[in-house]
C-alpha cells in the first residue's frame, strides 16, 4: 500500500534537493507537488489544502539547523504532519465491561464479518480472554453461515438462533448467554447494504440503542478511497462510533482513506486488516503508517511480527541441533511455517528501510514457498534428518513426487546447506568471535 504516494512524495522533496535553505518560493513549488500527490492518492482536496497549510506553517516557522538539510527538515515535517492527521498515537478499544460489548458496523462487501473473526482471534490469543461471536447479520442469508465456519477455524464459539429475524433479540441473547456463561467479550456482528439507505441506518441504530456497546467500530473497505470517507461520516452522524476499522489494506488502495478518516470524523483509526487469514490484523499505529509513506521502513512492527511467532521452546531445540550439526530439513520446513505465519513476505519485505523500493517491481508471495515444501516433504524422514544421502537415483525420485526437477531439488540443498552454516556460526556465537577483529 501507498506506493504510488510514496514515489510521489519522493519526487517532490528533490525540489529542495541541494538548496541552501527553505524559502517561501521553494516551499511553494515543493507543497504544490506534495497537494497534487495527496489528490492522486485519492484525498479529499479540502484535507490536502489544509495538510499542506499546516506543513507550510511549520516550514517557514522552523529554524532549520545547520547539520541539517532543507530537504531532510521537510521530510520531517510532512512524517510529523502525516502521523498528526492520522491520529497521532494508537488507540485501543474498550474492553471494560461485564461482559464487553463490541458492535461492529459497516456496508456489504466491505469484510465486516471477516474482521469479527480477526478481533475474536486478537482478543482470545492476545489478550487471554473468551469471545462470544453474536451472528446478527440476518439480511445476507450467507452471513452466519460464513461466521459459524471462521469460528470453528479460530476456535470461538458462534451465538446463532435458527429462523430468528430481529438482530436485537439474537444480540441480547447472546449477551445474556455471555454473563451466565462468564464470557468477558461479547462481538456483534450486523447486517449491511450495498448502500447507505435509511433502512440501513435505521436498523444499526436500534442494535446500538438496544445494546449500549462498550465499543462501536465502524469497518471500511480502504479501496473505496473518498467514498470510503463519506460513509464513515454518515454512519458517525448516527452511530458516534469509537473508531474506524480500514480492510483491504493489501489490495490496489492510494491511501486517500487512512489519511484523511480521522481528519474528516475526528475518530481514530484503530485496526488495519490485509488478507484472510485471520492473523492478519494489526493495529494501527499511524508514526509506523507515515514512516512507510516516506519509504522509511517500518523494523518496530517487524519485530513485533516476529516476536508473536517466535516459539522459545523452539528456538531451544534448534540451538542445540546447531551446536550438534542435527538441524535437518523438517527443521528448515518448520521454520519457513513460522515465517508464513508473519504474513505477505513482500509486505514484511517492505518494512525493511529501502528494500521496499527495490522490490516493488518483484512479484512474490507465500506461494514461493510451494515447490519447496513440496520437495521437502517428498523425502523420506532419513533423507530430511541427513540430506547428504540423497544422491543422484534419490534426487530423481523427490523431483518427480514433488513436480519439480533435479536442477531445483540441487538448488534447494545448496541454499539449506548455506543457511544451515550461517544460522549455526550465528546461533553459537562464531560469528561474534570473528568480528571482533573488525571493531578494532
């Protein structure tokens, strides 16, 4: 996401590039590039004049330091000015309550009832506690059908009742079930429109009124850009909902929506949602989102990412197959598991500074992944324990099984070899030793 916006951006801070100082007629030029990439990206023209006014100010006002270039002060201040308009700071939700109500709202298609089961998911596995997933979308006749399949895959029980039609009846039930049960949160899930219509707007509101959420969040699709925006708006007319859900964030979205939705309703955004797999939920943190606008990277969620995937019993045992030269392919294999489980490997590509824009032209997935498990697990268990039996008849026979070719399977034991060799020097700590002649 907001790659266009990125290279924009990028473009417009080379104005400034080798000039000694800010002055009110660069500034210019630079701010009416900068407006003209935040239109392209699909925001409002309000909130990109009043954006760039506000960077103005800012400019002219800031003494800029002698170590310290005009181009390098105005990227800070468009990064401190872009995380201003988002919001700030993260913003959680409210989970106070006996139980915790969290209504959540938004038109068809925008992936309502996916996003229930990625915050039931977040909330039992994050935060410890037992959701109840209250299926009150009784418009869409696929609905609860769709979340009694994405709770039994999470492993969160799903409140239905058979034939009922009023949503207030079956999220009061649920509600009740909740406190005599003693579930802690309680995640409603409504019905939408393809539309705003006053039917709409009438029904969400009597749910809200019926059953006083502790939380209200409001999903939308990012790619719908300015509509996106409006209809935010009309539903926290009605609703004064707590905050914005933005789905779709890996699809073809310019980023119009998350800058300007809390501009335009004053409402955070506070979750992001990329993909379907239900781990693909993070929060939004919007100095993490203007770091990735300005090709800065974003290393704090990687960790992050791959601190929620790290097993230590795990990391235990690989340690001790390194010191005894054990570490086989099923190991390989398992970590490569864990390494999926992060999410899109472009995507944490991406949040590396600078490799975002080396390889923004590379078309790579998850499925790259494919052929080498397929290999992997066409070998028998003495072949991954031991790769240095599979000779020559061996390899023919894993190629074949795994519908790849020996070219590929050698390719495959070279890279394992290597990355066996370097994990082991890093793992018991030869590669600490040998650098110390360096920092002398």
């Amino acid at each position: 996401m907001f790659e266009n916006l990125q290279e924009r951006l990028e473009r417009s801070f080379k104005i400034l590039k080798g000039e000694g100082r800010i002055t009110e007629i660069n500034i210019a030029e630079t701010l009416k590039d900068i407006r003209r990439a935040l239109l392209d990206a699909d925001v409002s023209y309000k909130v990109a004049k009043d954006f760039c006014d506000k960077v103005k100010v800012k400019a002219m006002g800031s003494d800029v330091l002698t170590a310290v270039k005009p181009q390098q002060m105005m990227v800070k201040i468009v990064h401190d000015e872009l995380a201003d308009f988002m919001g700030s700071s993260s913003q959680d939700i409210n989970l106070k309550g006996s139980p915790a109500v969290v209504l959540v709202a938004g038109l068809n298609g925008s992936g309502k009832t996916t996003f229930c089961a990625k915050l039931a998911l977040n909330v039992k596995s994050k935060r410890g506690m037992n959701v109840l997933l209250a299926a009150c979308d009784t418009f869409r006749p696929a609905a609860i059908d769709q979340l009694k399949v994405l709770g039994e895959q999470i492993g969160v029980e799903v409140y239905t009742e058979e034939g009922e039609k009023d949503p207030v009846r079956i999220a009061r039930n649920a509600i009740a079930k909740a406190k005599s049960q003693g579930f802690p949160v309680v995640i409603v899930d409504t019905a939408g429109r393809l539309a705003v219509d006053q039917e709409l707007m009438d029904e969400i509101s009597t749910l809200h009124d019926a059953v006083k959420p502790t939380e209200t969040l409001f999903v939308v699709d990012a790619m719908t850009g300015q509509d996106a925006v409006e209809t935010a708006k009309a539903f926290n007319d009605r609703l004064d909902f707590d905050g914005v859900v933005l789905t779709k964030m890996d699809g073809d979205t310019r980023g119009g929506a998350a800058l300007s939705i809390k501009y335009v309703t004053g409402k955070p955004i506070k979750f992001i949602s990329s993909g379907e797999k239900p781990e693909a939920l993070d929060v939004f943190h919007p100095d993490r989102i203007a770091d990735r606008i300005l090709g800065m990277g974003d290393v704090v969620s990687l960790v992050e990412k791959a601190q929620e995937q790290f097993d230590e019993k795990q990391a235990r045992e690989m340690k001790k197959k390194l010191a005894r030269n054990t570490f086989g392919l099923m190991d390989f294999y398992n970590q490569i598991q864990q390494v999926k489980k992060m999410g899109n490997i472009k995507d944490l590509a991406g949040m590396i500074p600078g490799v975002g824009k080396m390889i923004k032209d590379v078309d790579f997935d998850n499925d790259s992944f494919k052929s080498i498990e397929a290999m992997i697990m066409s070998m028998t268990p003495e072949e991954r324990d031991n790769p240095e039996i599979i000779n020559g008849s061996r390899r023919k026979r894993i190629a074949d099984g795994s519908g790849t070719t020996v070219p590929e399977l050698n390719r495959l034991l070279k890279q394992f070899e290597g990355t066996r060799k370097a994990m082991r020097q890093v793992m018991t700590g030869n590669l600490a030793s040998k650098m110390k002649g360096f920092r002398r």
